[in-house]
C-alpha cells in the first residue's frame, strides 16, 4: 500500500527532519503512485508548509451589494469572475464606459468587495498583494 | 446534521487517508464526496496552489498584438516540468478594479471631433479580441490582441482610439489540477 498521508516529522523530500506537519499526496492512477515521503510537490493534495491553500470565502451570482470578507492586514485576496461579452473595459478606456468592474478596498484587516450585478464570482483566500 | 465529528485521520472503512466534512455535517450522517473539505480519495484539489503572482503586457506604437513574457512555475529550481498543465485563474487588476479574463468584447462609440471628417468615421462600433492565454507543463504566457472595425468595410487598427499604452496587469493563481487527465 502507497504512504499518502504524513503526519509529523518531514522527510527529507519534504523537508527535512527539522520540519513538521501534515502533508496527503494523491491516490494511485493505474501504475503510477504517489508516495507522501517522496513525491513531487505538484503531486500532493496538501501540503501544511506551503503559505497557501486556496479556500473559498464567497462565491455566487452577485445581486450587486457590497460585502465584506476578512483579509490580513492591508492585504488583497484574489477574485475572480465569469466572463461578460458586454465588457467595454477590458482594456483601458475605450469608447463608452459602460462596463462596471468589481471593486476591492481595504481598510485595515478588511476588504469590501463590490460585484457587478448577475456577475458569476468566487473570492479566494489567496493573498494577491 | 450533528457537527460533532468532522475529521478522520486513518482508517475509514476499509481505507485509509484523511477527509474533512464542511461545517454542519458529521461523519454519522455518512457523508458523500459533495459534503466534504477535503477527501484524500479524490484525484485532485483546488486548493493547493503552486503558484500566485502577477504578469504584465503594453501594447507598442500602433501594434495590434502583444504578450507578457513567460512565467515559469519553477518548483524545482530549474523551470522543470510539472509533468501536467495546470488549471490557472486570471484577473485584470487595476487599482482597486477588478476584471474578468475576457476573450471578446463589443463596442459603440461616437467619435465627436473626427480630425478627418472625410476619412474618419463620427462613429465607431465591432468587436476585439483581446487577451488569452497559452498554458504549457513549465511555464505560461498571455497573449493580447486589440483589434477594432472602426465603422469601415475592413478591419483596421487606429491606436488614436484607445487608451492602451499603460502595462495592463494580470493577476494569476496557478492551481494543481491537471494532473489527474494529463497523458
């Protein structure tokens, strides 16, 4: 049976014996295997040294309100949306500016966050500055 | 929904790995894949992410394409492969300002002051296709086109019109999922 789950001490694959945590690899995939203690790191499923592991805060369909989601302090979190043919402001300035953008302010350890109405979106926990 | 158990570590039925059910449910009500954080059983995750980072390009003089220069994941030192291609997310950013990644966008404009009336059109309306990218198991790279059919019977580019000589600046998160359909 494949090691997939490492709980502890790191091997020196992961680490060394000075680091500790959690890391899962991936399940087998016919003959290939995946073994924790040794694998490549884009073939893990986590990995509790790396400085980030993306978590949803807030996804849907925007009615178009503000809300706010909980960041480290003066730091952004990345957002991402659907796209929108009718989008005139892709790139600068060009003709009429019909196209409302998402907004994303910070102030201290919060950013609010303002969707275009019925713009598909998830806002992640991934720092993006 | 009880919420009182929500992690197992080891042994779960006849396997063996680690799971995580989302807030409200617990293991005794016998969650499936859909009720969990995280299942060691699946191929892949969204959430390990290889790589973040931000990209720029500009356009030059009255150029209609451009690129951002590679970006490679670089997780072995080396710029080695990953031995897939990943999923990778993208934003426009400016500022404050935030935009989806689009591959097509449609206009209208009035042109009010024309300097050639006789050549230049009052109005100007079409599509253009500007940014996408091309994801390779090493590295990626967004190229980006500006293109307008400025009112006229053939495409053309008129630089005047747009307001694109700034870097434009592309946010990216590069995700590890891929490798489960790689060949």
């Amino acid at each position: 049976m494949t090691k997939r789950v490492l709980l502890g001490q790191a091997t020196s694959k992961r680490g060394g014996n000075s680091v500790y945590g959690l890391w899962v690899s991936k399940p087998d995939e016919g003959s290939t295997t995946y073994n924790v203690e040794t694998c490549e790191d884009e073939d893990l499923l986590f990995d509790s040294t790396k400085p980030r592991h993306a978590q949803i805060l807030a996804s849907g369909t925007s009615n178009g309100n503000s809300f706010t989601v909980e960041t480290k302090t003066n730091k952004r979190v990345m957002v991402f949306m659907g796209g929108n043919t009718n989008d005139y402001n892709a790139f600068g300035t060009i003709g009429t500016n019909s196209s409302i953008p998402a907004t994303q302010t910070i102030s201290g350890n919060t950013a609010t966050i303002t969707i275009p109405n019925g713009v598909k979106y998830m806002v992640t926990n991934i720092e993006a500055d | 929904m009880a919420d009182d158990e929500r992690v197992i570590l080891g042994k779960k039925g006849s396997d063996y790995g680690l799971w995580v059910t989302k807030t409200g449910v617990s293991f005794t009500d016998n969650p499936t894949t859909k009720d969990l954080l995280f299942d060691s059983n699946v191929a892949e995750t969204g959430g390990l992410v290889l790589k973040t980072g931000t990209t720029t390009f500009a356009f030059s003089g009255n150029q209609p394409n451009t690129s951002s220069s590679f970006v490679y994941y670089n997780l072995d030192g080396s710029n080695g492969s990953l031995g897939y291609i990943p999923m990778i997310l993208f934003a426009r950013v400016d500022g404050n300002n935030v935009y989806p990644f689009n591959t097509q966008h449609q206009w209208n404009m009035e042109i009010p002051h024309p300097s050639n009336p006789a050549a230049d059109p009052g109005t100007s309306n079409g599509v253009m296709w500007d940014n996408y990218a091309q994801i390779y198991d090493d590295k990626f790279k967004i190229f980006a086109t500006r293109w307008m059919q400025a009112g006229m019977s053939s495409p053309t580019v008129q630089p005047s019109y747009f307001n694109t000589t700034d870097a434009i600046t592309i946010q990216y998160a590069v995700l590890a999922i891929g490798g489960a359909t790689a060949e």
